[in-house]
C-alpha cells in the first residue's frame, strides 16, 4: 500500500523541480560574454526552449529561470557601454531581448498563477524598467540610420527562414466545452483573434527595429492563418470580423477614422480579400478599399491657420514622422490594388471603383506605372 517512489506528480500538483541557479546563470553569462559567436547561442536558445517547456507543464520554475536569465541580461557591461555611445544594439541582440518579451508575457498571461506571483512579478518588472540600461522596446531610435536595403522581406511567406524546415502542421477542430456559441472549437477561436488582433488600429511605433517588427510579426501571422483550409465555419468567422472591423469604432484599422499615424492595413486587407472574394465579393472589395488608405502621406495644408498672416503659417512645422519602412509599405498597397485590379476584370465598375481608390490613395508614381502595367497585362490575352 506504499506509494510508488518512481511515480510523478499527481496530475493536479504544481509541477516543481529543481532548478540549478549557478548553471543558468554561467551558460548566460558565458554567451554574453562571448557576444554570440562559438555555439554559445544555440545554448541560450535551449535555455528559452527549456523555459517554454516548464511553462507548458506549469512548473513553476519557468518564471525563476526566466528571471535569472533576465538577471544577466541586464547585468550585461555592454548595455551601458552602448548607452555612453548612443549606439544601437545588434539585430540578432535585440531579437534575443524580443524572446525576453515574449516569454514574460506568457508568463504574466498564465491563467493558473496566483496574485501574490503576479504582484511580485510587476514589482521586479518595473525595477528592471527603472534601470538606465533596460533597452526601450523602439530601440534607440534617435541614433538609428535609415538602412533598410533587403532589410524586409516581400510577401507574407518570405520571412520564414526555417494590404521550409518546419513540416506543415494539420490544423482540426477541437471541440470547446464551456463556451456559449454552438459549433465554437479551440480553431474558431485562434481563428478569430488573430484576425481582431490584425485589424487592430495602432500606432507605427518610432523606432526603426520596431516598425520592421510590425511587418515582420504581421506577415508571420498571416502566414500562419495562410496554413489553415478554410471551411463554411471559418468563412463565417471571416464575414463576422469583416464586418465588425468596418462597422467598429477608434480601435479597428479598418473603421472609418484613424489616425494620420496608423499602421496600415494593406497586408493584412489583401489577405482578406483574397479568403472572402470567393464568399462575399461585396464585402472583401468593401474591405480592400477601406484599407487603401495612407494617411501619412496625405496634404498637411489643413495645419496652416488662415486666419492668421502667411508668414505665420508657413511656420507650422510639415511634421512627416520617421517612417524608415515606408517604402515597403507603399509596395503592400500597391499589391493590395494590382490584386483587387486583377480580381475586377470584366467588371467595369468595380474596374472604375479601383481606379478610383488608386488615384485618390497612392502617391508614387513608380507604383503607378507598375499597376497600369499589371492593367495592361490583365487586359491583353494570353497569345
């Protein structure tokens, strides 16, 4: 009648091993100090993965070696050296930071934790933030060059480096007990966050690393939703966001107002259209347009106070803010319109529609030339 000394856990126990402090804290030590060259990144790697496993079991070890990583992180010399400098930290540097970020929020995310861990966990969040050296999440944007040549990848599946390593994954309905809505699985469900996640208005970030990782994250999404074979319960999920999207108020990138400094919805407004075209032509051509937009470059005439002296008014700062990846977004909306133009052929007045939309919305000329060749291409027969 003895228990097992060989068995586990009960399955309701918290999960909890021994973590050897000392050792974490040397293999993190020892690749900084190495700056990430002899193999020492791949153990820090292992480290994350280590990290992501103990949070998948709950052990609550996860969040400690998380924070001894964090530790020695901050602990870095380089960081303060970079700080005198006013020089920016690597790109592979600052992913590593980006890995910080993501696993403390899946941390501070867990439904399972209790609020004393929560409390403790914001308190030495926000001492790690008061520290001179912590980096900002824009990088030091004040000293970063505009250099962006093969810096961003084109098309959605192009920043997958392992508007072919990895075996593709089966995605099914898993059915979801406790929810309201009939015919809801876990799938619907990731389904549609993603999409309100994309069609969230938010403001481009100012710093070059991070506007770079607004489109790389958002074409990593897309691609991820680009896996799963849509089906009539999808489809809905998809005519319901649209809709919401369209109708919704200050938060959707898709409402009718947004600020001049939105992020675009290009991208994620192409892929849209694609998945409805089939489905709701009337919607996905609504959606498309609405996303055409680009504020940043619109006149700023309307900043200038007539009532006031010429002189006075010429004053007022053209205030154009640093959008180092704006090349590559005027590239998304000029697929996003050679797509809807492709789409409306034969349809003269959607074909007038799409017209429309491009003289009004696109300013470079280059992208203009590029799309009344794509007309000229999509009018012509093959022979």
């Amino acid at each position: 009648g003895a228990p097992d000394p060989t068995a586990g856990a009960s399955i309701d126990d918290e999960n909890c091993w021994h973590l050897d402090e000392e050792q974490v804290q040397e293999q993190v030590k020892l690749f900084l100090s190495q700056g990430g060259y002899h193999g020492s990144g791949k153990q820090l790697n292992l480290l994350f993965a280590k990290v992501r496993e103990m949070l998948k079991m709950r052990d609550s070890n996860g969040a400690r070696m998380l924070t001894l990583i964090t530790e020695q992180f901050m602990a870095d010399p380089r960081l303060s050296l970079w700080t005198q400098q006013g020089t920016a930290m690597t790109d592979k540097y600052r992913q590593l930071w980006d890995e910080l970020g993501a696993l403390w929020m899946c941390i501070v995310l867990n439904p399972h934790c209790k609020l004393e861990q929560k409390v403790s966990w914001l308190t030495q969040l926000k001492k790690w933030n008061g520290m001179d050296v912590c980096p900002w999440e824009d990088g030091n944007h004040g000293n970063e060059l505009p250099n962006l040549t093969n810096a961003l990848p084109q098309g959605a599946n192009a920043n997958q480096e392992n508007m072919e390593q990895c075996k593709s994954l089966e995605y099914q309905h898993l059915p979801a007990h406790k929810f309201l809505e009939e015919g809801e699985s876990y799938l619907t469900l990731a389904v549609e966050v993603a999409l309100i996640g994309l069609g969230q208005q938010r403001i481009m970030p100012d710093g070059l690393y991070a506007q770079e990782k607004v489109c790389r994250n958002e074409e990593q999404l897309i691609s991820k939703l680009q896996e799963i074979e849509l089906d009539d319960t999808l489809v809905k999920i998809f005519r319901k966001q649209a809709v919401f999207l369209l109708e919704a108020g200050p938060y959707s990138g898709l409402g009718e107002v947004i600020h001049r400094d939105s992020v675009p919805m290009h991208t994620f407004a192409k892929y849209l259209f694609t998945c409805l075209l089939p489905h709701d032509a009337e919607l996905a051509y609504k959606s498309a347009l609405r996303a055409m937009r680009l504020l940043v470059l619109e006149s700023m005439a309307s900043l200038g106070d007539t009532s006031r002296p010429h002189h006075i008014a010429s004053v007022v700062p053209n205030r154009y803010p640093r959008w180092f990846t704006l090349s590559h977004i005027e590239s998304q909306q000029c697929e996003l319109a050679s797509t809807m133009l492709t789409a409306a052929k034969g349809d003269v007045q959607r074909l007038e529609t799409v017209l429309e939309s491009i003289q009004k919305n696109i300013h470079s000329s280059s992208h203009i030339f590029r799309l009344a060749q794509d007309a000229f291409k999509i009018a012509t027969l093959m022979d």
